[in-house]
C-alpha cells in the first residue's frame, strides 16, 4: 500500500468497510507513514466534530451559488 491507495481508502478504512487484509495493508502503512497517520487522525476528528453537529440550513441563494460553483469546477476538470 502506499499514499495514493490510502488516501483513495481512508474514509472506507475509517467506517470499517474495507477487507481484513485491505486494512493490514494500510495499517502496516501507517506504521512507516507519518503524513498519511496524520490524515487518518485528522480525518476521523472531522468525522467525530461534524457527526455531533447540527445541521444547517442555507439560504437559497447561497445554495445556488455552491451548486454553480461545484458545477463550473467539475465541468473543469473534466476538460
């Protein structure tokens, strides 16, 4: 395993629905990887802060403007 294949993993990892050997792999790989050890731990704390959050509703216009902005970077990064 390396970085790519945790990154690609992580959140699968963190719910526990990988393959036993799946999460060896990873594992073993935090063993040897401060960078990616940190990104597991970071990524498990927002999990934790936003799960306990209440969710928010925004208003129209702004949701909006979010989908015309996760539309125009998808459409850019396609091309």
């Amino acid at each position: 395993m390396n970085c790519n294949g945790v990154i690609r993993r992580v959140s699968s990892y963190i719910d526990g629905e990988l393959e036993a050997t799946v999460v060896e792999e990873i594992e073993l790989h935090l063993k040897q990887c401060q960078d990616c050890t940190i990104l597991v731990q970071q990524t498990r704390l927002t999990v934790h802060l936003y799960y306990d959050s209440d969710l928010v509703d925004f208003p129209v216009e702004v949701q909006a403007r979010l989908h015309e902005t996760l539309r125009r970077k998808i459409d850019e990064s396609r091309k």
